[in-house]
C-alpha cells in the first residue's frame, strides 16, 4: 500500500493524470495539496502544472487515490483554474477517441482543441461581448432610414439585419461584408447602438424561423429531409451527392429546423469561411437565432466568446472551419459538413486530422445525424454510401429555373494560342462579354511566371532548398519559391552562360491579367488569388465587386472555384485542363475532376444558362472524355472499380510516416529500420523519396504502411510507434505520423 494511509492526513492523497501540452504520447501524473482538495477535482478541470522550467495548462483526464509511480518524484498541481470553463465528460471522451485514433500525443490533441486564452496560465478577465442593436424608432430616425434605403443599400441592409437579429457581432458583419464605417454611419444617426451584453442560452420561439425565405422543396429534396429527420435521436450519416445548386443547402437550412426548434445546437463544418459569406448570409435571413461564427480570422477574444457561447448554450448555430468539431457544444443535435471531399478540411501538419472524419466520429459518439454534402463527393464517402454505411441521396437536376452548365473541350494542339487563350476560347469570351454576362478564367497558378530561365542556354532559376524552380512576381520584381517562400531577386546575367537574355516561361495570374486588357481593352479585369488578397477584408471587398458588376473578366486560381456564388457568370474557361493527368498520385485524377466539376458549378448560377470550356492537349484523354459526356458520377464510379482493383483506398487504409533530415541518408535508414519490424496483415510500400524530395534544405522520405483491415493497421503502427525509442536514427531525423493521408506529395 502507498505510505499515505500511515501519514497524519485523514483525507487520502488525490492524484490526477492530467494531459500537457508537450509532444508525448503519455499522461502525467500530479499530485493534488490538501488546500486544493475542495471541491473535488473533475475530469476535465483546467490546471496550473509545473512542466520543465515552465507553468503549462494540463486537463485532468483521470483521478485516483493510489499511484503506482515513486509518489516521492511527483509534483503537485500549482493551480486549479476558473471552474467555468470545464471540459465536459463528452468532450474529454471525445478528444481521447480522436487522440488514439490518430495517434496523436494527446497534450496536443487538448491543446490544438482548446482557444488560445484558455491555454493561457494567466487569469481570464472574460467581459460580455459587445453586440449590435437597433435603436427604438421615432419620427425622425424613419424619415433618416427612408433616405438611406434610397441612398445606401448597403448601409440599409446592414440596418436590416440588425434589426432583426437585436444582437449580433462583429465577427459576423466584418465575415457579411461590412465595414466599420458603415457601423458608424449608422451610430451617429442614432438608428443602432453597441452593447455589451451577457449571452443568454438560446431557446426557441415561433419568429425564430423566416418563412417567407423559405422554398418550396422538390420532391427529391423532400424526400432527404425527411430521412434526415427520422432518425434524430441517433446516429445516422447522410451523404448528399448533389450538383452544385441542386439545393443542397436549401435541404441543411430545412432539416435543421427541427434540432433547433428542439432546442439543439447545430455545427455547421465548411472548407474556408473566409470564402463563403453567402453562407452565413443564407443562415442569418433564414433563422433569427445566435449563430456564430468559428474561423482563422478571428482574434484570440473571439474565439474564446464563440467557445463560451458553443458552452454555454448561447450560440443556436456555428458555422466553422475544420476545427469547429472540438466545439463544447453542449446540445448538440446535428453536424453538417458542406463540402466534404474538400481537402482544406484535413489538417496537413502536427495533428493530421480529418475535420469531416472526426466530424462522424463525434455524430457517432452523441447518437446523432450527420449530413455530408457535395457535388462532387470524396471516393472515401461515394464508396462508403453506394455500399449502404451512409445513406444516400442524389440531387441531379439544378434547383429553380437555372439549368445545368455544358462543359466542352477545346484542344490548343490544333489553334495558335495568345497569352495562354486560344483562337476559338477568345471568340466566346468576346459574345459572352457582348451579352453584358461575366467570364471567369481559371489559372491554377499565382505569380507572372511559374519560372525564368535563360534564352540561350535553357538555365533555369532553381530554389535551390527545394530544387524546383522560382515563381516570377513581376509587381514586387522578385522571385519567389512557392515551396518554402525563399525570395531572390531576378540575376541579371546567366550564371550558367553569362547572358543578359532572362526571362520568363509560362504564364501565371498576374500576367494574364495584365495581357488580358489588350485582348479585351473595354473591360474591367479582377483577378483573385493569394496574392491579390493578401490584405485583410480584400476578398470580400472583391466578391462584392463582382457581384455587383465593376468587373466583367475575372481571373482566378482555386480560391475562386469554390463555393462562391456568381449569377451573372455564363462562361468559365479552364485554361489549362491538364494539370493532373499524369501524375504518379492515385488521387490526382480525382482531386482534378474535382476542381475542373467546382469551377464549372460556378457557371450559370442563376436562370441564365452556363457553359464551360476546357482547354487541353489531350482531349482525347479517357478521363477528361469520361467527366466531360458521363459525368463526375459515372467517372467516380468507374475510377472506384480501378481503385478495387489495386487496392488502394478506399478499398484499403493507409498511414503515412514521413521523415526529413539534412542529409538524405538519415530518413532513408530511419525508415528503412522501420520495415524491419514483422506485421500481421499489413505491408510496407518504401521508403521512397516524397515527390517534393527537398524542401527548404530537408530531404524527404516517405513510408506507406496499407492494410486491408483498419483494426489491423492500427495494430501495426502501435508496434512501430513502440519500435521508435530504440531506432538509432530517431534523434537525427524529424518524423510525423499520418493516418489516412490525403496528399502523398508531400
Ligand atoms: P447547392 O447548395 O446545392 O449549391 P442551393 O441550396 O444553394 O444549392 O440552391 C441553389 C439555388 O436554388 C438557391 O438560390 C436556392 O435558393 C434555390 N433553391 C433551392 N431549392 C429550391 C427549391 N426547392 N425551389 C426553388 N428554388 C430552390
Ligand atoms: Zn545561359
Ligand atoms: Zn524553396
């Protein structure tokens, strides 16, 4: 027995595992003082420890009287924090799940779920939010709204739907559009005011639900929402295999109805929210209830005032990025993830999550439905619904009167091509232009030039850390590689031969956009990508832009081809269709179609119809052909059979285990000790070097365990993860863990 029952203490000692924010795959046991003890310590209580040198926050996980540890080495706790913002038992339990699943340290796993300030030893000085309201009315401020509703739109629309909602933030107009300056116009005009308010939890009421925005489903949509609706009381997974504007989100908006009447939370799970403020829009005019907001563009007392409203019940909806789904939601009734083949939903350093998988096991934990939605769904789930795990459900037709946009392709092969366009593409941008409607032109590649080299000897300008070449931004005069951000300026003389004639090969957005204007001189040209959104609040300044018609050619790379909505767009061009057709990745010809499918969705929105065209070299290609006259259906179908075939996944599982060094030879032989172990049921394919083989300076290896049974590939990486200590290359590599990895580049 341990020595305490001898002490002069009457109150046993109390010991808890507590969870630290280190990269250890173990708990750490403390040890709790009498003067702590009351009231009794929980699972899921925030604590002060001493870790190292320093003072972290650790969240007990277990307690216990007994401690099979020299009781003499363990430290007591230093603090026990504000009792109000415990983990529930729920949340603790599935945190654990998702550490084990992933084999993630589970420190980590807490810390990455937890808001920066409660991850913070220092006291917490939580103020009620500030919110937005309107003003009573009087004689005065009608006649002042009746001028804006005439002058400023915008200004009245802002007015509107404060109005309505009596209590909104700042988080979410800054994410509709609007700006401070319209907040302060309407301030001084005594027509709205900003309060601190304390949230109160949400209840439902009758006014909550705006009917009058509501459509009239289709039967097949009907139809969902109803299977949706059957089963709410348990766990069921939906996936709505729908083209876009087929009325998917028209089918979420509906099936929530009933959580939220019921008094239930619902977490919403996009790709990049800062994409999407028709979302939010479409949610705030359809219900009048706390909805907020959970992304990367809020600062550290945001985040916090969205957990606590997520907490405490005060929020009725959130909408969030990937990390949404370690929301404390505290009645949660659905999880709907839009979008969910899209790849920005996995986390691709430290904690390797998936936002849309982990989502699942969190509906699976609460017995509760789970809606996928996209129109051009992952392999992983299409398999998982054609073989009846999901439920499946298709909308193939467009919602309303708009129909479904034509791709065509055009082969540049047999056409002269200027500036990346070819002869028969510039003719119909020229009538669609003549129409009044808008192009989009999608370039998957930012920067003037993807590369320079010289005239006469064929040198190329290479990043040497990363042995590919430079990107040429022509605005900033420099070069830049796109792999690890190194910057250089352009050498005036070839290293190699010493000429003076270097310049750039290919084009990129920055050059067409440029080039464009003396093709069409008499239109206005908008080009959206990283860089030309690098500024806060610049991207919903563009797309508003757009909407309201400054621009008649917009030229963009995949932050444009996804999820927003275009009405008056009736031609996208894609301009370089081949971009995937020969890689080695398995997934690459999927994750095309996907793209080339998006950005055609983003086509004839409205009533007026659309058309794509696909320029390619190979338009003869079996793929391109099969997503062209078949469909993204017929072509994932077919390209399933080939993955049985081979099985890869989803017909297998796969971990990653990635490994860089200095030198080459320390990965290799750090893996290649790996595969000395003896699995059951699983097989090794490696080490080989990644296809991006260096970066910034590192070389990279790439180990792929596969398996036919997850159990039995869990197993596996147990063995190896345990095999790790005694690896004499551990300490000279740095090397990471990915479970059902999605980008086998890197
Ligand atoms: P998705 O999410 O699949 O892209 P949406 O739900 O956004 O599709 O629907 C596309 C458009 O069609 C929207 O403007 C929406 O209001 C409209 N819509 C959706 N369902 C219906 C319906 N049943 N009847 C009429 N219009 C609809
Ligand atoms: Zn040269
Ligand atoms: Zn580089």
């Amino acid at each position: 027995m341990p020595e305490q029952t001898t002490s002069p203490q009457l109150i046993p000692t109390t010991y808890v595992q507590v969870a630290v924010p280190v990269p250890m795959r173990q708990l750490f046991t403390y040890q709790i003082p009498l003067d702590m003890q009351q009231p009794s310590i929980q699972v899921g209580e925030r604590v002060a420890v001493s870790f190292g040198k320093r003072d972290v926050i650790a969240i007990v996980l277990s307690i216990t009287n007994e401690c099979d540890v020299d009781v003499k080495k363990i430290k007591p706790i230093t603090k026990r924090l504000n009792d109000s913002f415990h983990l529930s038992d729920s949340l603790v339990g599935f945190l654990n799940l998702c550490a084990s699943y992933y084999h993630h340290p589970i420190g980590d796993v807490f810390q990455q779920a937890l808001p920066k300030l409660l991850r913070q030893v220092k006291k917490l000085d939580i103020q009620p939010p500030m919110v937005w309201h309107s003003q009573d009315r009087t004689e005065t401020s009608q006649e002042q709204l009746d001028k804006i509703a005439k002058r400023a739109p915008k200004q009245y629309a802002l007015f509107q739907l404060i109005d309505k909602h009596q209590g909104i933030g700042w988080a979410e107009l800054r994410t509709l559009g609007y700006s401070k300056a319209q907040l302060n116009a309407l301030t001084n005009k005594a027509l709205i005011k900003e309060i601190k308010q304390k949230p109160k939890k949400f209840s439902w009421q009758e006014q909550a639900l705006a009917q009058e925005n509501k459509q009239r489903l289709s039967t097949a949509q009907a139809i969902i929402v109803a299977a949706i609706n059957q089963s709410t009381e348990q766990f069921s997974c939906h996936l709505i295999d729908g083209i876009t504007g087929s009325g998917k989100t028209e089918v979420y908006l509906q099936a929530m109805e009933n959580v939220l009447a019921n008094n239930q939370q619902v977490l919403v799970i996009v790709p990049e929210i800062g994409l999407t403020p028709q979302t939010l829009l479409r949610f705030e005019q359809r219900f009048n209830v706390p909805i907020c907001l959970h992304h990367s563009n809020l600062n550290d007392t945001e985040r916090l005032d969205t957990w606590l409203s997520a907490q405490q019940g005060c929020a009725a909806i959130i909408i969030g990025t990937r990390s949404a789904v370690f929301s404390p939601l505290h009645q949660l009734g659905m999880i709907i993830v839009d979008e969910e083949h899209d790849s920005s939903l996995k986390q691709q350093d430290s904690f390797r999550y998936h936002g849309r998988d982990i989502a699942i096991l969190r509906a699976r934990q609460l017995n509760i439905p789970i809606v996928l939605g996209s129109a051009t769904p992952s392999f992983e789930s299409l398999q998982n619904a054609l073989s009846g795990k999901y439920q499946y459900h298709q909308l193939q037709q467009r919602a309303g009167k708009s129909s479904k946009a034509k791709i065509a392709l055009i082969d540049v092969a047999k056409q002269q091509i200027e500036f990346g366009l070819s002869g028969s593409l510039k003719h119909e941008i020229k009538q669609t232009l003549a129409r009044g409607e808008q192009v989009l032109i999608f370039l998957n590649r930012r920067g003037y030039a993807p590369a320079i080299n010289c005239q006469e000897c064929h040198w190329l300008c290479d990043c040497q850390r990363c042995d590919k070449p430079y990107t040429f931004h022509q605005k900033q005069q420099l070069l830049i590689c796109h792999h690890c951000g190194s910057q250089k300026r352009v050498p005036r003389q070839c290293p190699s031969c010493g000429s003076v004639r270097i310049a750039p090969v290919g084009q990129g957005t920055e050059q067409l956009e440029q080039r464009i204007s003396d093709i069409f001189p008499d239109v206005s040209v908008v080009r959206i990508d990283r860089d030309s959104t690098r500024k806060k609040g610049e991207l919903t300044k563009l797309l508003q832009e757009i909407t309201e018609k400054k621009h008649q050619l917009l030229i963009g790379t995949q932050m444009l081809a996804k999820g927003h909505h275009f009405p008056d767009v009736t031609l996208v061009a894609v301009l370089d269709g081949d971009g995937a057709l020969f890689s080695f990745d398995f997934r690459a010809s999927e994750n095309m179609a996907q793209l080339l499918i998006q950005v055609a969705g983003r086509a004839g929105r409205a009533s007026k119809p659309g058309k794509v065209l696909v320029q390619t070299s190979y338009p003869d290609h079996p793929l391109l052909q099969d997503l062209v006259h078949n469909g993204y259906q017929h072509f994932a179908k077919q390209a399933l059979i080939e993955r049985k075939q081979a099985l890869l996944p989803p017909f297998s599982f796969q971990a990653l285990i990635r490994a860089e060094a200095n030198y080459p030879s320390y990965p290799e032989k750090f893996l290649r000790t790996l595969t000395e172990q003896r699995l059951t049921n699983c097989e090794f394919a490696g080490p080989l070097p990644a296809a991006m083989g260096k970066k910034a300076g590192k070389f990279r290896y790439h180990l792929i365990l596969q398996s036919k049974s997850r159990k039995e590939l869990h197993i596996a990486i147990l063995q190896l993860l345990n095999a790790i200590p005694n690896n004499e290359w551990q300490h000279k590599v740095r090397w990471s863990l990915d479970i059902d990895p999605i980008d086998l580049n890197w």
